[in-house]
C-alpha cells in the first residue's frame, strides 16, 4: 500500500511538474506571437505611409493608367543598402492583390538580393512594384519570385498623366519604382528575389502567403484584422475596380 502511495505522488509530482513547463512554454509562445503581430503591423502602417506619401507628390505620382492597370502592388518601405551589397536579407514589406471593389488583405514578404543602379549609395530607399498581369501575380504564389529573371521588369515613368503605352511597359510584368532622399523615380531592378515572410503571415492571418494572394481567396475588409486594413483602405483611396 505505501508503495503504491509513494508511486501516486511521484505520478502526481511529474504531472504537475509537465503542466507547469507546458504553461510556461505556451506562454512564451503566446508572447513571441505577440510580438511578430505588432511587427507586422508596424510594417502595414509603414508601407500605408510610404505610399501615400509617394502619390502626394506633386506632378511624381505614379501614373494613375498604370495603376489601375495593375493586379497586385508591391510596397517596401526603408529598404537597407547593407542588404543588397551583402546578399542578406534587405527590407520588408507587403503586397496586396486587386479583388473586386477593392484589395487584398496585405501578405507579408522580404526582399533581398540584386543590383538597383544607382540607388546602390543610399541608405535607405522605398520600392513600390506593380505586378501587371496574371503571370507576375502567379509568381508570388511561389516560395520565392526573382525580378528580371522569372519576372520581366520595367523603370516606370512618373506624372499621373505620363504615357503608358511603350511596348516596354506594355510587355512588362513588373513595373518598379524607388524613392530615396526625397526623390522618386522609377528604377530597373534585377536579380532581386521576394520570398514571403510566413512566421508573420501565420502570426497574423494563421495563413501562408499564397493561401492569403490566391484569386480562390476573396476578401472584404471586415474578413481582415483591425490592425492592417490600413494597407488595403490606402490603395483603395488611389485606385478601384468595380
């Protein structure tokens, strides 16, 4: 009997003991899911704030018929030199894809790699990219997409009323632009590879960056978190199909 009493306890005193590193371990967990969530919020606030900022630019807008030829948008913000020289992981940002009446809930992605001409001597430097047809948007869908190698690209030109008829645009899938130090251009840009960011897509969304952009995937605002509709309710301001 006292056998069976101490084996009892012994039983009771592992369990409580599992029960307490389990908690432990799922609050830690909670905690650092935390965290990536109110990153990636930042990062929607950031990229809402980057663009806006670029289609207030007096007569350096991206062009509105580009724009509203464009199935997804690319948006990041401070985009760090070391990282390219490097070959390390450079900037983060988000891409929305066009639903109707609106956009996408943002999917997460990084940026790295490749050369950006003569951008290379800033510091810091905002990309946005428009994905012009389907084939450039099916490329996100991927693990990583290589601009000027799977994906053509394009400098686009500025000014709401500049043409977009040059059978460069026409053809290309991608259409790029920067801003560094103030002035925004549009820039060719190869070699550099996005890939998604999916540790923030599943903190966020509990989803991976190709279930969030795939055409299957309807959204409407009220189906996205609070925290990063700013991204979509941005693109919106500039840009709508019906």
């Amino acid at each position: 009997m006292r056998r069976a009493i101490k084996l009892i306890r012994a039983v009771s005193v592992v369990a409580v003991a599992l029960l307490i590193v389990g908690t432990v371990v799922d609050a830690r967990g909670q905690s650092k899911n935390a965290k990536r969530v109110a990153e990636a919020t930042k990062e929607a606030q950031k990229a809402a704030q980057v663009f806006t900022e670029i289609m207030n630019i007096n007569d350096k807008a991206i062009p509105q018929s580009l724009l509203d030829k464009s199935e997804a948008i690319a948006i990041f913000p401070g985009v760090i030199k070391a990282g390219f020289i490097l070959g390390g992981r450079a900037g983060d940002g988000v891409i929305c894809r066009r639903v109707k009446g609106g956009w996408s809930a943002p999917a997460f992605f990084n940026l790295a790699g490749g050369s950006v001409g003569l951008q290379i001597g800033a510091s810091k430097t905002d990309f946005v990219l428009l994905f012009m047809n389907e084939d450039a948007l099916n490329g996100l869908l991927k693990d990583k997409f290589e601009i000027g190698g799977e994906g053509s690209v394009a400098a686009g030109p500025v000014g709401r009323s500049a043409s977009a008829s040059t059978d460069v645009l026409l053809k290309a899938g991608i259409i790029s632009y920067s801003r560094s130090k103030g002035a925004f251009a549009g820039l060719e840009i190869k070699g550099v590879v996005i890939s998604p960011d999916n540790d923030d897509n599943l903190a966020v969304y509990g989803k991976k960056s190709n279930e969030i952009l795939s055409p299957a995937r309807p959204w409407t605002l009220a189906q996205m978190p609070a925290d990063v509709r700013i991204v979509p309710r941005t693109l919106a301001r500039y840009s709508v199909r019906r």
